[in-house]
C-alpha cells in the first residue's frame, strides 16, 4: 500500500471554472476525510465519509463545493465556479474507524495545492 | 466558537536540546487530542496522540502532556535534531466529530 494519493498535486485556473480533485485511501480504512489548508494554517474540515455515506459537513462547505465516495473507496472532490479565495491545499485523509487505539488517526495524503487566478 | 490554538508561532531551538510546543483548547467536551508534524510540501504525518482518561503519553523521544483543568497540550521532543524543523499542530475531537487544528507552531532547530 502506497499510502493516501492525491491527484493532481498541482491545478492552476482561471476564477469560474470548475475543478475536480481525486483521493484514494489507504485500501483497509473506511474512514475518508478532506480538508483545506491555507499557508500558515492549520487544516480545516470540510466533509467527511464513512464508506459511502458522507457523515459530517463543515458550515465551511459553500454549495459550490460537492463530495462523493459513490463505492467507498476513491473519493472525489469537485469545486464549481472557482473563486480566488478558493486558492489552497487540499488534503484527504483517511482512517479506519473502531475501537482500536489507532482509529482516531488519519493518515494523510501531501495535498492537491489548486491556484485560481 | 469552539477553538484550538497555539500560544507561540515560532520555536527556535538549537540541536540537542530539548522543545516543547504548547496548545491551548476551548471545548471541553474534547476527549482526543493528537499532535501532527507537516513539512514543507508534504501532508500533515501523525506524532503521538492522548485521550483525555490520560495526562501523559510518551513515545520515542516525544511526550505528549495533557492538563485538562486548564485546557492545555503539550508536546516535549527530547534531544531535538535538525530534522525535527517543522510545522507542527494539535488536533482535538469530540465524540465522533471530525479532528479541529489549531494554527500550528514552526519548529526551527539551529545546529
């Protein structure tokens, strides 16, 4: 297992198109999370799923942004009508929910980095 | 609103020395608290983390603190080497919601 991938690393557009991000767990984990970075910040919460059903939003979640995890592996990000305060990183996590005590860590991916210009 | 936080922005530390990072938390309803490191370029990469039934947890040369009467964190690296330099953040959670950052303290280690 390769870890948690995130495609592209790099997306740069122009404000008002539509972009789409990829994330694909660590196979074993049930748990996939997505969070935004800006620089000298720490992450912030967007969403996340456990297999398919998406259990939490942030209110940070505007309607221009929609997540899916249709079969409960891959996930994917879309933002729509990009506006440069959308300019970030953004990182997906993933995790294996139970009881163990490792449950509550989320390994992450290094981040699709989206510039909109 | 409930938050996490750091007190110092920045830590300057020479080598061999010993850091602690400090985190203050808002929510009292936290029972899960973890300590991230993040490179530059790279995905935040997980260091040790503390329920709240603890007050300390210790791994290899790193010691997690947990002081929950006045809502505070702390990460201690003992013998700090350069390749400790980082960003690092503490996280908390409550029940099943989603894991809260705080804004992070960079970790310089002058050799």
């Amino acid at each position: 297992d390769t870890g948690v991938s995130q495609d592209p690393r790099h997306k740069i557009t122009k404000r008002g198109q539509n972009v789409t991000f990829r994330c694909d767990p660590i196979s074993e984990h049930n748990r996939l999370y997505w969070y935004r970075q800006t620089l000298g910040q720490g992450p912030e919460f967007l969403t996340y799923f456990q297999n398919e059903a998406q259990l939490e939003k942030s209110r940070l979640l505007s309607d221009r942004f929609s997540a899916e995890r249709p079969k409960g592996s891959f996930s994917t990000l879309e933002i729509q009508r990009t506006e440069q305060g959308d300019s970030a990183m953004y990182l997906c996590a993933s995790s294996l929910a139970g009881v163990s005590s490792g449950a509550n860590v989320l390994t992450f991916g290094a981040g699709s980095r989206l510039t909109v210009l | 609103g409930e938050s996490v936080g750091l007190h110092l922005p920045t830590l300057s530390v020479q080598e061999g020395d010993n850091s602690i990072i400090n985190c203050a938390y808002s929510n009292s309803a936290s029972d899960y608290f973890i300590w991230y490191k993040q490179e530059s370029g790279k995905g935040p990469q997980f260091i040790i983390d503390i329920r709240s039934n603890m007050d300390k947890r210790q791994g290899q040369r790193v010691t997690v603190l947990l002081n929950k009467t006045v809502k505070h964190l702390s990460l201690q690296i003992a013998a700090t080497q350069p390749g400790d330099s980082a960003v690092y953040f503490c996280a908390e959670k409550a029940g099943r919601r989603a894991l809260t950052f705080g804004s992070g303290t960079r970790l310089q280690v002058q050799p």
